[in-house]
C-alpha cells in the first residue's frame, strides 16, 4: 500500500469512527426504533448515503456502535496490568462501573441483549463477559485459563454483577464506591468457595480481596 492509499484509509478509518460518535450520541437519547435513517443522516449532518456505504443500514449501524462500546468497556475495565492483583480486581471493576455510568445507554443495550435481544448484541456482550473473567482470573490466580467450576462461580457473580449495575443505575440511590466495595467483597466471597471446591485455584487473603 502506498502513502495515498494508506491515507485514503486513515481518512476513511477516521471518518467511519466520527459516524459511530455520532451515534453513541443519538442512540443515548432516543431510542432505536424512532430513529430513522433520515433523522440520524440529518442529526449528523451528513448525506443518508454515507452511512449506507459504511454500514449497510441502521442495524449494521447500531451494531458497530455497540461493538465500539464493548471495546471501550472491556479496555477501560482491563487496563490493569502493572497492579497487584488485589488491586487489579479493584480497578477492573471500578472501570466497569465507570462505564455503565457515563454510557448508561449503550451499557444496557450490551447488557441486556440490544434490540429484541439481538442475537449479535448478545454474542458481543459474551465477547465482554469472557474477557473481564479472563482478567479477574488473571488478577486473582495468574492464569487465564479456568477450571470448570471456577468458570460456573464466576459467570454466577458475573451475573449478579449486570444486575446490581443495571439497578443502581436506575436509582442512582448509592455512590460508586460503595457499589465498587459491594461487587469487590462478593468476589471475595466468590473466590473463596471455589477455593474450597478446587483447592488449584486458591484464593487471596481476606484483607486482600
């Protein structure tokens, strides 16, 4: 590739990542459905067929602006890797919850399956499960691989993890902090069963975690 060529794809890179700012922006206040394709070409202040040419249409649209919020998700969560482990665990989490509450939007499409529970949105938000659990094994064993029972604890808190996000975000009732010691504590707990279920798998001290 040539230095034109190259340029030509660094614009369009660039002009393809503006659209999906865009987007998260538009798709935060109003919903999919009553967005139509003229009214995000409109809002946007660019040409319908633009968009068209990058994305396909309003779904392939909505899809890389997702994607983009799960990359972001997964890489504010996981930037933890000169931290002790404790401390690790303790940052993923809070970079979590920092997320879901500047981009309360696009978290609970990730969450909760996107639209109609899309099957692609769903696909993603598993991409984000896998790879925080991969950094809170990371975190708490050194190792990225995990023993089946290790997984099922995991996935469990996980689980309750979405849930207690997507709750406090609609009440707002409780400073992050406190819902950062919260989670963090539960791990804890979490962690310490497995421990007793899969003694390779041991789990940190308690004033650690």
């Amino acid at each position: 590739m040539n230095n034109s060529q190259q340029a030509g794809t660094d614009r369009s890179q660039a002009r393809r990542a503006e659209l999906i700012a865009i987007g998260r922006k538009l798709f935060a206040d109003t919903s999919y459905d009553a967005l139509s394709m003229d009214d995000i070409a409109r809002q946007a202040g660019v040409a319908k067929g633009l968009i068209y040419y990058y994305f396909k249409n309003k779904r392939g649209y909505y899809l890389a602006i997702i994607e983009d919020s799960v990359a972001e998700l997964v890489r504010r969560a996981a930037a933890t890797h000169d931290l002790p482990p404790a401390d690790r665990v303790s940052h993923t989490i809070d970079g979590y919850l920092r997320y879901a509450q500047h981009h309360q939007a696009a978290y609970r499409a990730v969450v909760t399956g996107g639209v109609g529970s899309d099957e692609e949105v769903l696909a993603l938000r598993d991409g984000v499960r896998e790879r925080l659990l991969t950094a809170i094994a990371e975190g708490a064993w050194g190792r990225r691989d995990l023993p089946v029972i290790a997984r099922t604890a995991l996935i469990g808190w996980f689980s309750s993890v979405e849930g207690v996000t997507l709750d406090w975000l609609r009440t707002q009732e409780l400073p992050r902090e406190t819902v950062r010691s919260l989670l963090v504590r539960g791990l804890g707990d979490t962690l310490r069963a497995i421990e007793d279920f899969e003694p390779a798998c041991p789990a940190p001290l308690r004033k650690e975690l």
